[in-house]
C-alpha cells in the first residue's frame, strides 16, 4: 500500500525501509509534522503514517478522509492526539502499536531517577571541567526508598519490576489492579497515600480527560517535601505551571521529563539556532535539580524495530482486510 510517512527522521527511514523489504509498501517519508497546513501532503495516499506529535484533530482527520485516506496507522501506542470520535464517524481506521518495548520507556524512566539522584548531569559536568568537588553531589539510596507507581500496565509493571530488583518499596495506584505487580510486593493504595509517602512517584498511565493535570497543585502539596517526580508518559499529566511553583518553594526535589505538555511546538527538531519562546519551558531549564530529554524514552533500536513491524503488519492488514485485534475497539473510541 502507498503510505505517507508524516514527522519522518532518519531513524524512521532507517528501521522502516529495513522492515519494510519482506513487507514491499510504497513508503513516501515526509519530514512536515502533519497538521491542518501539511495535511495536503497526504492527497493521493490510502493510508498516512503518524506519531506522537502529529496533529490528528477533525479538521485534519476530515482532509486526508476527503483525500482519499482511510487508514491511520500511529506508529506509537497513545491515541490522545487523535480525535478517535471523529475519525470513527468518517469511518476512518485507526490503528495503533499497542506494546512495542516497555523495557525502553522503563529503563529510561529509572535513568532519569538515578541520574537526578546521583546527580550525573551534575558531575559529567564538573569533571571535564576538572573541578572533583563533591558538594552538592550527596544522593540517597534506591535501596529502602519508596516509589509511587502511577498506571502498572506494560511499562509501570517493567518499572516495578526494575525498581523491586534495586529493593524498593513499591505503591502503586491503577483504576485497574496488576496481580504481576502484587506479586512483586508492591501495594495498591488511592492517590493521596500514594503521593503522601513516596520518596519518588513516577507516572506510567495514559493521558485520558481524567488523568489531565493528575499533577496539580493538590497533588504536589500532598507529596513528600523534596520528592521526586518523573513522566516518561504524557505531558500533560501534569500542570508544569504548578510543577514550577513547587521546584521554586522546595516542595518538589527533583523533576525529570520526558515529555511535556507544549513539546509539539519544541520536541524532535533542533531548535539550538532559535530563541526559546516558551517561558515555561525556559524556566524549567534553569533549576539544577531538574533532567528533560526530548521524548526518546521509546528510542531503542529494539523499540524502534517492534514499532516498524506492528505498523507494516497493520496496514499489510488493513489493506487484506484481515480483522486485527490492533484496530481501535469501539469501546475504546466511546471512552476518548
Ligand atoms: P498500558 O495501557 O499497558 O498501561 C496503562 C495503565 O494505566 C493501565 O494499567 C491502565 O489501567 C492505567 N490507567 C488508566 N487510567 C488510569 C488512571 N486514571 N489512573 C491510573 N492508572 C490508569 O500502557 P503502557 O504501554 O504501559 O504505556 C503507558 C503510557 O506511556 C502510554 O499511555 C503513553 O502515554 C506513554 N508512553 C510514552 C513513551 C515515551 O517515549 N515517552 C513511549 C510509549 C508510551
């Protein structure tokens, strides 16, 4: 099938070309993220390729359908940037790579941990520069410590697992509960006791209405002085406004991003020749207790292998008409 292939990198290219010589699709890379004003690029096309960033609201979901596009096929697993309503009501198919590694996003979650912890960012620093003071550098154990996991589906279960390797407590909160997790030791508790007494709350659940700004004011007064955050997961868990409050008075420790609640304007591109506009994200930059990387929790070459596969598969899928347990349950699009 001819696929247009929007917000495409050179990793893209790299990993679907390889995966793609046993499937044989027509893949047109297209480096514009597709929103309302690139949407255009999709004309002539049965089917677009999306991530994370891209902008898949009705009024690009009801072009590319007047293109002649009948396939979504996101080459991640959060649909949040896809109005999913809309998409069923053009009966567009929207196809998804529900699991590709939680061992990626996982593993990065716990680095950002033990790199705030230990203050890595900190030391890389000062050693090339030759200073090998230590103040400043004190970290704490993992071992002992108390780890809120919020959402214990594919990934926070990796975490839990990781984190119980390290002798970790471990709380966890999920409107779902994971007998796996349970078996680890973790304790399933609601929000506040979660955010009352762990030294590190990590979040691991899907950005959904009711998850929006999880992490407010509220919840940063509930949590521990001088906690840890970390969300590898979707940036608008949290509200990075109230997170800026919190890192000023001390009430937040430390704070590691991989994703945040603006990134679409800034993530994937480099931006190091420009003026940074967005003064939120600017303020964040200048507190020393505080990591972000660009959303590449997920960028692993085993990650990146899986998430071309599931999506070569999908559309080889769709195109053969094959049910697939990948397309977007009813019940799912009812909920979004
Ligand atoms: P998953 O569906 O396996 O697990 C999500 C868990 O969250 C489920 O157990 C679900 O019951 C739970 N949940 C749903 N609503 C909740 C709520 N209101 N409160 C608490 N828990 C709730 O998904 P996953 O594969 O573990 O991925 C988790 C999230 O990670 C994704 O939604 C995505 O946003 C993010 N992600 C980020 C990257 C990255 O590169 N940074 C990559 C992949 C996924």
């Amino acid at each position: 099938m001819r696929v247009a292939v929007f917000s495409s990198k050179s990793y893209t290219e790299q990993t679907f070309d390889a995966v793609n010589a046993s499937f044989g699709h027509e893949l047109v890379y297209l480096e514009p993220r597709l929103d309302r004003r690139t949407a255009t690029l999709a004309a002539g096309f049965k089917a677009v390729c999306a991530f994370v960033n891209d902008e898949l609201d009705a009024g690009v979901l009801g072009e590319l359908q007047r293109h002649g596009v009948r396939l979504i096929a996101m080459r991640c697993a959060g649909l949040n940037n896809v109005d999913l309503g809309e998409a069923a009501r053009l009966g567009l198919t929207v196809m998804n790579v529900p699991a590709y590694s939680p061992y990626a996003v996982a593993e990065h979650a716990v680095a950002l941990m033990l790199a705030l912890n230990r203050r890595i960012h900190k030391a890389f620093n000062r050693v090339r520069e030759g200073n090998f003071s230590l103040e400043g550098l004190t970290g704490f154990d993992m071992h002992g410590s108390t780890v809120g996991i919020v959402g214990t589906g594919k990934i926070g279960v990796c975490v839990a697992r990781i984190l119980n390797g390290f002798g970790c407590r471990l709380l966890t909160f999920d409107i779902q509960r994971n007998p796996e997790v349970e078996a680890l030791g973790a304790r399933y508790v609601e929000l506040p006791a979660l955010f009352a007494h762990a030294d590190i709350v990590t979040l691991h659940c899907p950005l959904v209405a009711s998850t929006r700004h999880l992490i407010d004011a509220a919840s940063l007064n509930r949590m521990r002085r001088g906690a840890m955050l970390i969300n590898t997961s979707r940036g608008a868990l949290v509200d990075t406004a109230a997170v800026v409050e919190a890192l000023k008075s001390g009430q937040l420790g430390y704070l590691g991003l991989d994703v945040y609640e603006e990134e679409e304007d800034l993530f994937f591109e480099d931006r190091s020749q420009k003026v940074l506009l967005d003064d939120t994200f600017a303020r964040l930059l200048t507190f020393p207790n505080v990591i972000i990387t660009g959303h590449q929790a997920f960028l692993t070459r085993d990650a990146l292998d899986a998430i071309a596969r599931t999506t070569l598969q999908n559309i080889a899928d769709f195109e053969n008409r094959r049910t697939s347990t990948r397309i977007v349950p009813l019940d799912r699009l009812k909920k979004s």
